[in-house]
C-alpha cells in the first residue's frame, strides 16, 4: 500500500458544500504521521550531513496539527 493509500485509508471527509470540507483524524493518527515526519527530519538532516535538527522536531506538532 503506498502512501497515500495509507493516509486516505485513515481520514473521514465531512463536506459542508460550497467547495468548503474538513478531515477528520483522530489524534492517534496525528501522533504517528508527526512522529514518522520526525523519523524523515532525522535521515534527511543524516543524509546531508549537515544541518540542525531544532527547529524542525520543534515545529513538527504544529505543522502535522495544522495540516
């Protein structure tokens, strides 16, 4: 199953009409896509070998909450 298979598999869509819909996660779920963005951060930053870790894991909550 590939990624978005994955996500779409885990997301309830609730339409309002208008073009105007909502996601709806469950916060478990959010929980595993931040901390496998965290898993990413980590390789990336090892693959450049180069670069500061901080800010990224910092923000990672936000971003994945806001997305």
């Amino acid at each position: 199953m590939d990624l978005l298979q994955t996500i779409n598999s885990h997301l309830s869509c609730v339409w309002y009409g208008e073009g105007v819909f909502a996601m709806i996660i469950s916060n478990q779920e959010l929980e595993n896509m931040a901390n496998r963005c965290r898993i990413n951060i980590v390789k990336m930053i090892h693959a450049a070998k180069a670069g500061h870790p901080g800010g990224s894991l910092s923000a990672i909550d936000l971003i994945t909450g806001l997305y």
